[in-house]
C-alpha cells in the first residue's frame, strides 16, 4: 500500500456549507419576495399578501433543499436544524392557507422561546444541551465551556424573542424580513465571535474547533 493510499482523504472544508444551510434559506425568502412585492400602480394590499404567500411557499423550498444539502456535503441534519425545517413548514403551510404573514413572523419567537427554554431546562438538570444540538462541533471544548456557552445562548435566544416580537409589531412585513436578514443575523454573527475567547479558555485549541465556532451558530 503506497503512502498516499495509507493517509485518509482529507475532508473538504464545511464552513462555506454550514452558512450555506442556516442563512441560505432566509436570503432566497427575502430575494423572492422582492421579486413578487407588487409595484406601487397596482393594489398594494392584494399584492403584498400574494408576494407573502409565493415567498413563502419559496421559503420552504429552500429550507428542505438547505436539509438535503447537510446531508449531502456534511452526512448529517443537526436536530437543529430538523426543528426548525419542521417548524418552518408549518408555519409556513398555515401562512400560505390562511393567506396571513403573522405565522411565518411568529415563527422565529417560538423557535427562540423552545431553544431558550430548553437549554435552560438542560442547565437546570446539569446539562449542557447546546453539545446535542450543535453535535460536539467544537473540539475540545470542556463540559464546564459547555455549559457556560448554553447559558449564553439561552439568554440570548431570550433577547432575540423579544427582539423579533418588538420588530414585527413595528415594522411593515418587508421592513420586518429586510431587519431579520441583515440585522439578526449580523446580531448572531457578533454574539457568536463574542464567545470565541471564553470557548478559547475552555479548551478550544485547534484551529478547526475556532472555525467551527465561528460557522455553527444556533440560529432559527
């Protein structure tokens, strides 16, 4: 057996997939709808509930492609991701139904109560359900690193319910997803590289572990 044949075939870099798969879905949600918004000569309110309706049925398209990619390019669906593709087809049906965009707005607040509430329930049984959730993606990280980053995150997922709640009772639909996209998801993005010196502390070492760090945020 020749050398190159004794080393294992390096794995291709995840970090491109990981965005890809948790932010990938709600861009093509915010595009499409842009594409269907009505033009200001036609009737606005009719318009606007028909550019929801086909966006969203866009949404969830894309969300069921994002879940066929992780397992394809990664081998996996992360239960979080499993949760909110779920949650996100059933919002998603009943707004297309009912013809009303509160349940695809509603959505993020239900799944940020669930996660908050149940990393909360984790730390309070001495758990640490964040290692589940992201499925030890971080090497090396000790439990104690475990448990302060679900706590964490359980208070940010708190913040961020509150925070979807207060934009959609503000905003129009279309300010509402355009602050959504850019706006929570640069939150996270901050949140999550805010956590990389206490992961650092608490045994992230490699420079796979940082990486993974930085691209597999809990997101909605």
């Amino acid at each position: 057996m020749s050398a190159d044949q004794a080393q294992p075939k390096s794995q291709p870099k995840s970090s491109w997939v990981n965005l890809a798969v948790d932010y990938g879905p709600l861009l093509v949600f915010f595009l499409a709808y842009r594409h269907f918004s009505p033009d200001k000569s036609s009737d606005a309110g009719v318009g606007a509930v028909v550019a929801i309706t086909k966006s969203t049925v866009v949404f969830m398209i894309a969300t069921v492609a994002a879940l066929i990619a992780s397992k394809w390019r990664l081998g996996n669906v992360s239960p979080m991701l499993w949760l909110s593709t779920t949650l996100i087809l059933g919002f998603g049906t009943l707004t297309v139904f009912l013809g009303d965009p509160f349940w695809i707005q509603i959505k993020p607040t239900v799944i940020y109560l669930l996660f908050a509430a149940g990393l909360f329930i984790g730390l309070a049984r001495g758990k640490a359900v964040l290692r589940m959730l992201l499925q030890s993606a971080f090497d090396g990280l000790d439990e104690t690193g475990w448990r302060k980053l679900s706590r964490n995150w359980a208070w940010f997922f708190l913040f961020l319910a509150v925070l979807n709640e207060v934009l959609r009772h503000t905003l129009t639909f279309d300010g509402w997803l355009t602050a959504k996209l850019w706006g929570v998801s640069a939150l996270s993005f901050l949140f999550t590289f805010a956590q990389i010196p206490m992961l650092l502390r608490h045994g992230l070492g490699s420079e796979q572990g940082v990486e993974e760090a930085e691209t597999n945020t809990p997101h909605d």
